[in-house]
C-alpha cells in the first residue's frame, strides 16, 4: 500500500499550490497587458460542467511502478475528482475519490482503504493540499503556488515569442515548517488557443535547496469548441530525487452523466498513514 500511497502523492504534488482565484496586477507592455492575457487564459478552459477520460501513465524514473498504469479519471468541477486505475485486463486495482476537503481510497489487490480529510496526506509529502489546484493540473488551467493568505501579482517577461505568450510570478518567500521558502512560477501560453503550453516551478529552502518542478502539456484536440491537451508530463528535479512522468489521455468526453461510485467491502482494513 506505500507505493500506491506514493502514486497518489506524485498525482498531487503540486498541491501546495491553490486555484487561478487570485488578482493580477496590471504590467505595462506594448502587446498586451496581463489582466486581458489572464482573462484570454480563463475563457478558454471551455464550457463544461462534467469530463470523462481513460489515461495512461508511464516513468523510467519510478522503478516500483509497472510498465505502463492505466485506468479512467472522471471530474466534476470544483466538486469531485475520481480516479480508478486497472492496469491489466480491466482488473481495477485502485480506486480514489477526492473531495474539496476529503479523499478515500482503496486497494482490491491488498484489501486495505484509507478516508481522511484532504490535507491528512501532508504527512505524506509536506504539501498543503487543495482541491482546486489537484483539478487545475489535470484539466490544463492555472494554480498558484502559495503559502500566506496574499493575492499574487503576475508580469509578463516575454510578451511574444514563439507564437508563446510567457509570465510569472513575483518571487514570493513565505514561512514553513521554521524555514524560508522562496517560491517563482513561470508558464507559457500558446498564442493559437490560449491554453498553458507549460508550467514551471522553482523553490527553494532549507530542505530542498534549489528544486524545480515542470508539467508540459501537448497535442490539443478539439472537442467542440473546447481545446484539450491528450498528453501531459511531469518533470521533477530535487537534490538527490528526480523523476519524470508521463500522462496520455484518450476517450475524452464533456457533460456527460457521470456517477462517482465508491462502495467497500466490509472485509477491507483501515489503513492509518504514518508520519
């Protein structure tokens, strides 16, 4: 169960981060100015309600996981993320349910479960989770890293290069854990769609010294009106640590009927995560 425990966190790792909500400040530029580059961004995650899609997950990096992991994710916004992997002959494994402040899930292979409020999982990998964050990297949107209850400010750095929009925050410090952490995100935007090419994250205290973090999105298709990424990869760089995943979806489906279901056996066993 630790190693599923450790695909969940991975999935989640960028959770100390929060939702697109914040307020932009205005950056004086010739080609466009950072609310209307923000506005274009938020306008064009698409009108839906519901989405449906299988994925498939690979890593050379993560020597524990098989081959390939596949399964379907299913998300209602702002409500419900849920997650079942079935890696083999459509044999599920793993099921996960996350709420905006819960997740559950369970193990057929190892009859074991584990239900707790979301940022129970801190003890896990030292992040503050968030629910609309988690959403926001699945679906290709905007979070924001931080760690005090302060609106970030945006600035463009490069207005157009490479038919690519691309901005950043301030470089923001905030307290944790007794030790100053120093954080900068940096995304580009495609100029065609809109949508986040990429996201980059740099943090540094006294535990990970300089790390980065990154996630690609690629190949967009369009399902009327809505243009989606089918392949995204995360890239992580810590001292001593790296991994590098990658993420395909397919099957992909909006506003649907979706039902989350989440029944245990009264066989399983409760599992209690340690610190």
């Amino acid at each position: 169960m630790r190693r599923l425990v450790y695909i969940l966190a991975l999935m989640l790792l960028f959770s100390s981060c929060h939702s697109s909500k914040n307020t932009v400040s205005v950056a004086n530029t010739k080609d466009i100015d950072i609310v209307s580059l923000y506005d274009s961004i938020t306008s064009h995650y698409g009108n839906f309600s519901t989405i449906s899609m299988k994925f498939s997950v690979e890593s050379k990096d993560l020597k524990f996981l098989p081959v390939q992991i596949k399964g379907t994710i299913r998300i209602k916004r702002d409500s419900a993320i849920w997650i079942s992997v079935a890696p083999t002959l459509n044999l599920e494994m793993f099921r996960c349910l996350i709420t905006r402040d819960s997740v559950k899930f369970y193990s057929k292979l190892q009859k074991t479960y584990y239900a707790g409020r979301l940022d129970s999982l801190t003890r896990q990998t030292g992040a503050e989770f968030d629910y609309k964050s988690i959403e926001a990297i699945f679906l290709d949107e905007i979070f924001f890293c931080q760690h005090e209850p302060v609106s970030d400010t945006l600035a463009l750095i490069r207005t157009f290069e490479q038919n690519k929009y691309t901005f950043q925050t301030t470089s923001k410090k905030a307290f944790k854990k007794n030790s100053m952490l120093t954080l900068l995100q940096k995304w580009q935007v495609s100029n065609d769609n809109y949508r986040i090419n990429n996201v980059t994250i740099f943090a540094t205290d006294d535990v990970m010294n300089d790390a980065k973090f990154k996630i690609d999105y690629e190949d967009y298709e369009d399902f009327n009106s809505i243009s989606f990424p089918t392949k995204w990869y995360m890239k992580s760089k810590m001292p001593n640590k790296k991994f590098d995943v990658g993420v395909t979806y397919s099957k992909i489906t909006f506003n649907e009927n979706l039902s989350f279901p989440f029944n245990l056996s009264s066989s399983y066993q409760k599992m209690e995560l340690k610190n």
